[in-house]
C-alpha cells in the first residue's frame, strides 16, 4: 500500500492497527505490544510500526478523539525513543529518514 508521503507499506501494520481501533485501547496495547516485541530488532520493521504509529497518532487527532489520540502517541513516544537509542549508522539514517 502506498501511503500520502509516498511511502510504499510491506507490513500489515496499518490493517492490524485499523482492526484493533474497532476493539479500543486494550487491543490496540496488545497489538503494539505483539508487534514491537517481534519486530524491534529488524530496523525496517521498527520504522514502519513508528510510521504507522504516528499516522494513527495524527488520525486520532483530527477525529477528536482523546483517548485512541493519547494511547497511540504514548505508544509512539515509546517506539519512537527505542528506536533513537538502539539503532546506530545507517539503520538509524534510515530509520529517522523514513519518519522525518
């Protein structure tokens, strides 16, 4: 899936996310925390559950919803932070290249 930005997905991020909206903040907990436990160690995954993170962070934002808006940036932060403190050289390049 290509997103605004140009930006052509290769996980199922953004459905899982999507589905988990429909089940509140405990699903999308769970499915933060399934997701970031298998995948923090593979740069181009983290980056794009950060990506995805963030759009969801921004989306929740604009529909007024205070909650889900507040879960995902927490969720975000913390993706984020990970990902600022365990990548290194061109990993994390690519990593804050793909958010900016």
């Amino acid at each position: 899936m290509r997103l605004e930005n140009g930006y052509e997905t290769f996980t199922t991020f953004l459905v899982d996310f999507s589905i988990a909206d429909k089940f509140g903040v405990n699903a999308v907990n769970d499915t933060y925390n399934r997701a970031f436990n298998e995948w923090k160690h593979d740069y181009k995954y983290l980056t794009e559950l950060a990506l995805i993170l963030n759009m969801k962070v921004w989306y929740w934002y604009n529909k007024g919803n205070d909650v889900m808006y507040k879960t995902y940036l927490n969720l975000w932060d913390k993706c984020y932070e990970y990902g600022c403190n365990n990548l290194k050289g061109a990993e994390l390049s690519y990593y804050l290249n793909v958010l900016d």
